[in-house]
C-alpha cells in the first residue's frame, strides 16, 4: 500500500451533507420513538469515512437515509449541494450479507446495475470484466454463486457496486459475515484499490462495529450514542498507510474510541468527551430528560458479567479494552454491553480506554459463592431500579406473585416487543443470581421464595 496521509478537507468537496437529521420510528405500542437525532455531518471528496456505534445505535439506518432509501423524519440530505429527492445517484451499496441472484452467473450479477442505467450490451460487459479482474475473481465470470466461497461472494458485491462508477461507495459491516482470515484479506484489497486509485469512487462510507477496522482502513470516524443516536465524537484519523495494529499510535486511538463509547454514567447517560465532540442539543442533560434516571439494562447474563470481573481482578484490577476484545475473541457489539454492566453496577469504570476495576468490584471477584450473592444484591438495589421496582411489586401482592406479562408490558411502553424481552429477561436473571424474585417459567411468573 502507498504510504499517504489522509488530505485536507474543505467545503467545496462536499459529496454528502446532513443537516440536522432526525428519524423516528413506529413500535407496536410506541409512537414517535427517536432513533437518530440532530445527525450533521459532510463527506467531502476524496475521504474514507468510518460510522462506529453500540449496537442498534442506528448507524445501517443513517447510512440508508444518505442513501436516500429512508427519508428522514426531519432534516435534509444534500448531494453535491443539492437537496437529496429519492434515491441517492451517486451512490452504490455493499452489505452484510451477499445480495446475489443465485440463478445468475458472477458475470451476471455484476451487470445488473448496469442494465438499470441503460447502457448498451458492449459497454455493460466491459465494464463489469474490468471491475470483476479488479477483485481478483477473474476466471470465475461464469461461476453461479453457489460455487463461491464466502469471501468471493462478497467479492461479486463489490464488483457490482464498483461496476455502476459511484461517486461514494457505501458499506454496511462488509466484512462481518467473513471468517477472520478472509475478510482481512479482503480488506486488504478494498484499500489497495482506494489508496491506488484503481476506482474511480470519490469517498467511501463505512458502517462497522470494530473499532480496529475503521482505524485500520478510515482517515475519519464518526461515533455515535443511542437512544437516540447522537454524534458524540468526530474523530480525523492521520496515521500513514500501511497501518500497524501493533503501533502505540494505531492503539491509543482504538483507546479513545473505546473510552468514548464506554463512557457511561451511574445514571446511563452518556458522559460525552469534551474534544472533538458534536452534541448540539444531546449529552448527558438530553439523556437524562429522555429517561436515564432509568438505565436501558445491558443484556448480560449475571455468569458472564461475573467471569469478566473474576479475570479483570486476576489481571490487576484493570486491562486495556482493545486487548479484552482481542483475548476473549469478542467484537464491539460483544464487549460493550459487559463493560456497560460492569459500570452500571459499580464494579468498574472506564478511563483512557482502560476498564478498571472499583473496591466493590474486587471484593465481589475475591468473594465466596454466599458473599458474592450479597454484594451484587446491594449494587444491583442501588443501581437498578427496575429491579427495585420489581422487588417492591411483588412485595405488595398478597401470594408475592406477579405474571411475567405485567412488567413485559410496562417495559414495552418504553421499547419495541423484541428489547423489552431482551431486557425483562436480563431482569430475571440477574434477580435470580441476586435472590431478590425467583421465576417459574412454565407458569410464566415472577414471585418471592418463601
């Protein structure tokens, strides 16, 4: 790869511009719920830009409205200067999964954008052969998608992307349905052909949950909160290409970011870094008029969250995030919850991309199996008032028994059906391990033991 420096950007390349973006969505038994909130940001020309988020922060649908395959609910999108109507022009897609038509050849499914625009027979061809030997799947423009591989497949998705000329190639987490060895060769590729100028795309936006691939391939990180999301952190990423995993500098930036993502207070508001951010209107207060003095729980079982900071105590009381992500094999949507659980209970706290581990948070690792069952009670009755709620409705019926439905009801004015599940069942669990209820699950209820 050529060693270049990220370039300088300013207002005349604009490709892409949002301007106060927000979108709502409709929930069974929820209006109006805000998934994305006072989004501004520009992708000027000639720039790799990465959109980094926790899980369901909205990133796949932010990339979709700039698209314009979503309208926002407010705001606008501008394309070259211009207010974006409909589908986005100068734009292409390449996503998670590998979007082919099965009955279609390799050759085929490269041509079929091209077909859509109307070009004649000769030039479709030219043009996808070029881009099909530009991915390395020469030989195979005859092969049906069944006699690919994985990493050949998403190949062909590049290759049809690539083969329509956009002006900005969009990717949703490309690489995540890879196994590791393919996708960093893939990854590889795509960055050989953006830093050698073999495409002629102008900028490419990247939504991704690994922190270490939008350092590695982006020249600009855009980090995003939920609930709603907002832009806490926009970040300009200057390390020379090629890129080492192994160079201080490539860490302590996968460490800022870590720590921003992190960065949770006992309230469940985000405590946004103060450089390089982006609130206009959100942070901490905005989070708190929305409902933080309710944490959103992590969906993490009491078992993993306890085997985390068993290891944690082990190691020190603190270890580095990029390196927890590395030796449990975890990604960023695996990871965060955790440590979220971890801050939210007390145990531990983030800081300069470190989790380290508080007073209560060893004496819980370094406890006995009766002893440990105490202190998460205590943090989790400080900590959790969901749970305290729970505990104190259960308290007030006569049988100390309530159906699972009455509080899978009460969680779903608040979220949509599938996360107030996910939510009542991190409820249970973590009441059980605490023995503040217990659960009978083939009656389908909550109740005091005696």
């Amino acid at each position: 790869m050529t060693a270049i420096m990220a370039g300088n950007r300013n207002a005349s390349d604009v490709l892409i511009e949002c301007r106060q973006i927000r979108k709502t969505w409709d929930f069974p038994g929820q209006a109006n719920v805000t998934v994305l909130d006072d989004i501004n940001l520009e992708v000027h020309e000639g720039e790799f830009l990465s959109i980094l988020g926790p899980s369901g922060s909205g990133k796949s649908t932010l990339l979709r409205i700039m698209a314009g395959v979503i309208q926002p609910s407010s705001g606008e999108v501008f394309y070259r200067g211009r207010p974006l109507v409909g589908v986005n022009p100068g734009v292409a897609m390449v996503f998670q999964t590998f979007a082919l038509y099965p009955w279609l050849t390799v050759l085929e499914n490269v041509e079929m954008g091209l077909e859509a625009m109307g070009l004649p027979r000769a030039e479709r061809r030219r043009r996808a052969e070029r881009v099909i030997d530009l991915v390395g799947l020469d030989g195979f423009e005859t092969a049906f998608p069944k006699e690919l591989s994985g990493g050949m497949r998403q190949r062909v998705g590049f290759a049809r992307a690539l083969a329509v000329e956009p002006d900005v190639l969009m990717m949703d987490e490309p690489f995540s349905a890879l196994d590791v060895l393919t996708a960093e060769n893939l990854r590889r590729d795509v960055l050989d052909l953006w830093l050698q100028r073999q495409i002629p795309t102008r900028a490419i936006i990247m939504v991704t949950h690994s922190i270490e691939e939008a350092i590695f391939m982006a020249d600009h990180a855009l980090v995003l909160s939920r609930d709603p999301a907002r832009v806490i952190m926009n970040v300009p990423i200057t390390l020379p290409y090629p890129r080492d995993r192994d160079d201080p500098a490539f860490k302590a930036a996968v460490d800022r970011i870590y720590n921003a993502l992190t960065a949770v207070t006992p309230a469940g508001a985000a405590n946004v870094p103060e450089s390089n951010e982006q609130e206009k209107g959100g942070g901490r207060e905005a989070a708190q008029a929305k409902g933080g003095h309710r944490p959103v729980i992590p969906p993490v079982r009491a078992g993993g969250l306890t085997g985390l900071v068993e290891y944690l105590d082990e190691a020190g009381g603190r270890a580095d995030l990029s390196a927890l992500a590395d030796d449990f094999m975890l990604d960023l949507e695996d990871l965060l919850p955790i440590v979220d659980a971890i801050q939210l209970l007390g145990f531990g706290t983030v800081t300069e991309g470190d989790v380290i581990l508080s007073d209560a948070g060893r004496a819980f690792a370094q406890a006995s199996v009766l002893e440990r069952k105490d202190i998460f009670r205590q943090q989790v009755m400080a900590n959790v008032p969901q749970l305290k709620q729970i505990r104190a409705v259960l308290e007030s019926k006569a049988n100390r028994r309530m159906p699972r439905e009455f509080f899978l009801d009460i969680l779903q004015r608040r979220f949509g059906p599938a996360e107030a599940e996910e939510q009542l069942n991190t409820l249970i669990d973590w009441g059980r391990y605490a023995e503040i209820l217990a659960y009978d699950d083939e009656g389908q209820n909550l109740y005091i033991e005696e």
